[in-house]
C-alpha cells in the first residue's frame, strides 16, 4: 500500500505492442498505456488512431504506477483508469452521430473531462493529447481546428482552469479517420507550466490564428514521486515568434523545431535539479506526407546520432498538423531523477 502523504510512483516504458501485450500474461493489466497504431478495444490501452510510419510498426507508452488500486469507470463519455493518485482517461466521439458542430463537441468532450477529474479527485492535468478528424478542413466558416480551440477553451472557462499561463502541455493532430479522440493523463500534484522563450506562448497568439487561442503550455514538469520528475514536451513545430517559418521545406522545418525542443528543454532544466536532454526524449514524430519520414529521420539523427534513446525509440505516425503550412511536428516526454526547484 502507499504511504500516506507519499506520492505513488508514476514510471513510463516505451514498447512494442507485442511486448506490451506481454506484460499482461499474468492476467493482470498494467495501470495504462497509449498506444500507437495498436489494436481498438483494449480497455487498459486507448489507441491514437493513425497510420505508424516506423519500421517497427504499433508501439506503446505503457504507464506504470504502485500503490493504491486500479480502478476504471466512465463519467460521461469520457473512460478512465485510476489508482487515486494518477489517472490516464479516453474520450472518443463519433462525429457523424452528434448535431453540434466541432465548437459545441469539443467543449461537451472537456466538460466531461473536467468532471471525471472532479470525481476521481485527481484534479491537475498533466497532459493532453487530442486526434482530430480533418483538422486542416472547412467546419462551416472556420477550420476545425479552429472551431476545437472555440470549444475547449471555453470549456476551460466555464470549468474555471487556467486557460493561459498554467495551462496544461497537449498536443493537437489530424487524423484520417476515426472518431474523434482526446487523451489525457493527470494526477494529485499540479505541474510546473514551461514556455520557449523562442515562441510565443500559444495562448497569446493573435487572432489571425482564430477567434480563440489553443488552450496549451509549451511543457509541463511533474514530481512523479520515488525521486522522479517527468517533462511533457508539447507538439512542438517550425513556429519562431507566432509564425510558421520554412514553409513547404521539410528539412529546415525538422531542423526548426529541434531547435525549439532544445529551447524548451533548457528552460525546464532551469527549473529541475534533473538535467533533461534531447537524445534521451521518447518522442513521437508526426508527418504530414508519408514520403516525407525518411528526411525527418535523417535531420533528427544527424542531431543526436543513429544510437542515442530519442532515435531508437522513436515512434513517427502519419498525421496532418494543425496549420496547413506545417509538415512536421515533435512532442515528447522523460523521466529523470530530480525534484523541482523550489
Ligand atoms: C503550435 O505550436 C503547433 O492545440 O493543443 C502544438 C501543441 C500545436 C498543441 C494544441 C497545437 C496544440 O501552435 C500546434
């Protein structure tokens, strides 16, 4: 059992599905995994519902965590598992059966989201990651995309979180087809926001991006207990200030957005006694055009070498991002002995 007051210890394995599957042979599930192009229908194992362009096809972050008991339920639409400190939870939202447009859709989604960590008790997100279908495509007047940041953040309004400075670290991809699908991981503790000095903060864009801001922080850092801190790196793009630069040059985009997860790094290693670093992230790569995978493969290695962790272990899905202009995008996250700086 936990020690009161203790935080459970959260930890995070980057798998193939196979050996993910494994982990299951005792009969009994792991806290919970996002997987990558993996099956539907596993319950313990929401899947982000893209094409995996790597060679080593579906992958997982499994997510481990001890003390307390694993519960799992719905609230809502949204399902989730608990073991009352950590919740990892599942919104999936066929589009084609709803009246409401994205707007109205996405906010019901983030109201049942908000309500699932009000009655989990597990109150402080600290990571999203949302698959739109047709991101890039018409919603009546707006783009989707567009339309979704009208929706969640007035649910983050009407929910009374913070939807700037604070804000959770998400992601924001298209997909093909599917349901619309939102992820989300939260716990007991409220993490550190981060920003790139590089950027502007994403919920300070103009309104030349839409009517209303996305809802998220360039990273988040975690105490995830037994002497650990984790870094939730943001879907990070070739966006210098507010605007997309290297427009329609994969490689200068790829060479782009390093730079930006370097800036990012740097400012949470600022604020952690850990030292995070950008060949030790597990990421996970999103391409716009298939074609494209082997020159982002080729920029990220040149970066840190064919044998550093990011390389090896990295997942590239096939998605469209959420500016048209933008070919590439990178998020990540790590685990590394550390605490916050007070
Ligand atoms: C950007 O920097 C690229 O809407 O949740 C990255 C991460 C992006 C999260 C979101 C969007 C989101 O603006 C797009």
């Amino acid at each position: 059992m936990r020690v009161q007051g203790e935080i459970s210890h959260l930890r995070v394995e980057r798998l193939s599905l196979s050996d993910s599957l494994a982990l299951t042979a005792n009969g009994t599930a792991p806290f919970a995994a996002l997987g990558y192009g993996t099956p539907h229908g596993l319950a313990w194992m929401p899947t982000v519902n893209a094409r995996v362009l790597s060679a080593q096809g579906a992958m997982a972050d499994v997510w481990h965590v001890n003390g307390g008991r694993v519960q799992s339920g719905t609230t809502g639409i949204a399902r989730w598992r608990s073991n009352g400190h950590w919740l990892l939870g599942a919104i999936d939202i066929d589009e084609s059966a709803e009246k409401q447009n994205l707007a109205e859709i996405a906010h019901s989604a983030y109201r049942d989201l908000f309500k699932t960590l009000d009655h989990a008790a597990t109150p402080h997100l600290l990571r999203i990651w949302n698959y739109l279908p047709q991101i890039n495509a018409d919603g009546g007047g707006l783009e989707r995309y567009r339309q979704f940041n009208l929706g969640r953040q007035e649910a983050f309004f009407e929910a009374g979180r913070a939807a700037f400075e604070g804000a959770p670290a998400a992601c924001a991809l298209g997909i093909h087809q599917g349901a619309l699908s939102i992820r989300f991981l939260a716990g007991q503790t409220a993490p550190v926001p981060v920003e790139n000095p590089r950027q502007v903060s994403a919920y300070r864009y103009p309104e030349t991006y839409g009517p209303r801001s996305p809802t998220f922080s360039r990273a988040a850092l975690a105490d995830v207990g037994n002497g650990d801190v984790a870094l939730f790196i943001s879907g990070t793009a070739s966006i210098v200030g507010h605007e997309t630069v290297h427009q329609g040059d994969v490689l200068e985009q790829t060479r782009e957005t390093l730079r930006n997860l370097e800036a990012v790094i740097a400012a949470a290693n600022s604020q952690v006694t850990a030292t995070f670093s950008l060949a030790k992230l597990d990421c996970v790569v999103y391409v716009r055009h298939p074609a494209d995978t082997e020159a982002v493969r080729s920029v990220l290695e040149n970066a840190v070498g064919a044998d550093a962790p990011m390389i090896r272990h990295a997942v590239y899905l096939e998605a469209d991002i959420c500016r048209s202009d933008l070919l590439v995008e990178i998020e990540a996250h790590a685990v590394a002995p550390g605490r916050l700086r007070a």
